[in-house]
C-alpha cells in the first residue's frame, strides 16, 4: 500500500512540476527621483519611436547613418553573437524534448560447438527513445535563462544601434567644426598678410619701426601654424567617419558637410520613470540578472534525483549453432540516478551562481544610476554650453570692435602696434572659441539623446534581422 501511494505522489509531482528555487526579487537601487535635478529645456520632447537625429533634418547625415547600419562591423558582429544566442537557445530548448535514434548493428562471427565450428551472420535494427523527466524543472531553467540571453543579445545590439548613430553625428560635425576652424584661420592669415603688407609700407615710409613689422610677422605665422592642426583634425574625423562606415580610412562618400550649423533647439528630457524602459542597456542588464537566477535554479535541482525514460522497439537476428533466432523486441526503462559523492562540485556550482546573481545585481544597479548620471550631465551640459556661447557671442564681438579700433588708432599714427597685436591674438582666439562651443553644444544635444534612449531601435534591429536570411532568425 505504501509503494502505492509513493508512485501517486511521484506522478502528481510529476504532473504538476516542481521548483526548488523561489526567484528572487530584484529592486532598484533606491526610489526613483520624481524629477531631473538639471534644469531643462521647455517644449515638446522627440517621440522615442523617432530616431532621434531627424530633429537636425540634415539628409547627409542619414545617409551616413543607414549607412553605418548596414555596413559597420561592429554592428555585424553584434548581429552574429546575437544569432549564435538563437542557435544556442534553440539547442538547449532541444533538451527537453524526446530524442529518437535508429540504431543497427551486424556482425560475422565463427565459434567452435560440440558439433563443429559455426560461421554465421547475425544483425538488429532498432529505433532508440530517451526522454529525461524534467521533475525539478532544471531543463525549463536552462533554457529560459538562454532565451533571457537572447533577448539581452537582442538588446546589446539596439545600444550598439544607438551608440552607432552617436558617434556618427559627432564625428560627422566634428569633421564640420574643423573644416569651418580651417577656413577661419585661412581668412584671419588673409587678413594678417594685408595688415602685414600695410605695416611693411609705412616701414618703408620711415613712419614705424622694424619692431612692427616683426609683430605683424609673428601674427601672420601664428595663424599660419594653427591650421596644419586643423588638417589632422580634419582627417582623423574623416578617417573615424570612414571605419564606422566600414570603409577604408580617407575613403568617404561626397556631399560632407562644409560649415558648422547651428544646434537644434533644445528639448527636455521627460519623466525619470521614464527613462529605463527607454535605455536597452539597462534592459540588457536586467535580463542577465533574470538568467542568472534562472541558471541558480538550474544548479540546485543538478542536486536532486533524475529520471529518464528509455525504450526501444526493433527486429533482431541471431545466429547459433544449433539454428539462427529472429523476431521483434523492444524494451522500456525507467532510469532514476540519485547524486550522492561528487566531491562538493554541485554545491559549489550553486554558489558559484549565486555569486554570479549578485554580481549581475550590482551591474544592473550600475546601469541604472549610469543612466541617471548620463541624463544629469547632458542636460548640465546643454545648459552650460547655451550660457557659455551667449557670453562668447559678447566676447567676438568686444574683440572685433577692439581690432578695428586698434588698427584704425594705429595706421592713423596715434598708437603704436602692440595694441593691434593684443587685439589680433584676442579676436583670433575668441572666433575659434566661438566655433569650438557651437559644436560641443552640438554634441551635447547629442549626448542628451543618446543618453534619453528610445525605441526605434527595436525597429531598425527587427529590420536587420528581417534582412538575415537562411538563418531564420527573429526577435524575441
């Protein structure tokens, strides 16, 4: 009667399943604050569905980031990783179901008898099943914790999707900002090489000093040094520009954009709940959290007994001495291993996992206050940069006026030319000032968007994927 109503008990389990792990909670790291602590800009915030470099409506610029998306080779490496995670979820989904083989066997043997020496053939051909119950639900934890990978695949190769268009627009107007230095600095040795040219005159007239002609010298060749440092600039721009395109360095496609726009207007930033149902790295690191749990309950229910159920059904023939024997047989086994002495190695797999779940929590807890962190500072940026440029503004304009009246005082005789060259030095260096903030401000809106997320991204990966063929591969 007992037996009875141990194997009831073993089948109800069996029925129903059983874990032996409870999932653990996962919290985030503090309430939530109900606002951004930055002040931020009015107005109505892009749709997280619209990729977010269309607030620059700059048609160049799109094509170079279609482009990187369809040629850059980080983004096909992401792609490649994310479908060795499909192919490894669909592996360990395989686990779980029956697995049949077809087996055969022949053999030729001679064997001595009491009534002589007997050669015969004798063969079987059978279709093998093996099934393992999976009582303790360790395969069903394998494989979520493998789908919970592929969906943080998935979720890596949107963040790379955005960090990719990021770093094209800000190489793409950095390249902008050092054409537009270089072309400043060719109009300012323009202009140094007439002021020379003046001075140089009233050298000859016996109205100045050689002094003078010095100074005008030492401006003209100042400008002149500065621009082989906006070459390099230039180049190394365009180079990056050409890899994030897949490209060889120097090899990028006509229509770059020749001068410095000006920054788009400013948006805010939302809600703070917002934000990490809009960053997939954040994503990314909560789903390896939940697989590190799942793989918690996978190691523990390793401890407990297994059961598999094997079964075959085939046809034989034997031969003997005293005449060959053939027909059909078949089998059924119930196969149950209890794990007694392994020397610790289960229990120190459980723990290993659970290290890695804590591990995984502090990344997850990380990612979210890095997004805090990377929100904050765009917006103390973009903030910073507007008030910065609006007092540069002022400055270019105190040092033009500061120029023209110095030289005018000069080539009228009533000052000497240190004043001209003060002036010089200052209005050079307020314009390229000017110059360099309109583009940090630039890729400070960037830097904002990049660090608001979205969801476009989820689109552009589906439309990747879509393009995948013979693979079959598709989002989860």
């Amino acid at each position: 009667m007992s037996l009875r109503y141990l194997l009831a008990a073993l089948l109800l389990i069996l029925l129903t399943g059983c874990s032996l792990h409870r999932p653990q909670s996962v919290e985030l790291p503090g309430n939530l604050p109900e606002t951004f602590h930055q002040p931020q800009a009015q107005g109505m915030r892009p749709s997280p569905a619209q990729p977010w470099w269309t607030i620059f409506a700059d048609p160049a610029l799109d094509e170079l980031i279609n482009e990187a998306f369809a040629h850059n080779l980080d983004l096909a490496q992401a792609l490649a990783r994310l479908e060795q995670a499909e192919a490894l979820r669909r592996t360990t989904g395989a686990a779980r179901l029956p697995r049949l083989d077809l087996q055969g066997q022949t053999r030729r043997e001679k064997s001595p008898g009491i009534f002589g020496e007997h050669t015969g053939t004798s063969y079987n051909l059978s279709l093998a099943a093996a099934y393992e119950v999976d009582l303790w639900q360790k395969l069903s934890k394998h494989e979520r914790a493998a789908d919970l990978d592929l969906r943080a695949a998935g979720a890596d190769a949107q963040t790379l999707l955005l960090s990719l268009s990021a770093r094209i627009a800000d190489f793409y107007y950095l390249a902008a900002e050092q054409r537009s230095q270089r072309d400043l600095t060719d109009d300012n040795i323009a202009a140094f090489t007439d002021i020379l040219q003046r001075v140089e005159s009233r050298y000859r007239q016996g109205l100045v000093p050689a002094l003078d002609v010095y100074q005008a010298r030492q401006n003209l060749e100042a400008a002149r040094a500065r621009r082989p440092q906006y070459e390099r600039g230039l180049a190394q721009a365009e180079h990056a520009l050409a890899v994030l395109l897949g490209r060889y360095p120097g090899d990028l496609p006509t229509g770059t954009l020749m001068t410095l726009p000006a920054a788009p207007e400013a948006f805010p930033a939302g809600l703070p709940s917002e934000l990490l149902a809009q960053r997939p790295d954040v994503s990314a690191a909560l789903l390896r959290l939940e697989a590190a749990d799942a793989r918690i309950a996978a190691a523990v229910a390793e401890r407990f007994p297994t059961f598999n159920l094997l079964a075959a059904y085939g046809y034989s023939r034997n031969a003997f001495i005293t005449g060959d024997i053939s027909g059909a047989f078949w089998n059924l086994i119930l196969n149950a291993a209890q794990p007694l002495f392994d020397g610790g190695r289960r229990k120190a797999e459980v723990e290993r996992n659970e290290a890695l779940f804590r591990e995984r929590l502090a990344a997850y807890h990380g990612s979210v206050i890095g997004a805090f962190q990377e929100v904050e500072d765009a917006l103390a940026a973009n903030f910073a940069g507007e008030e910065q440029i609006m007092h540069l503004e002022d400055q270019n304009r105190s040092t033009e006026a500061a120029l023209r009246l110095a030289l005018d005082r000069y080539l009228a005789g009533l000052a000497d030319y240190l004043p001209v060259l003060a002036a010089q030095s200052a209005h050079v260096e307020s314009q390229s000032l000017l110059l360099n903030a309109r583009r940090r401000l630039i890729s400070d809106r960037i830097s904002l968007a990049r660090a608001l997320g979205g969801i476009w991204m989820a689109q552009e990966l589906e439309r990747h994927l879509t393009g995948i063929t013979n693979q079959g591969i598709h989002q989860p």
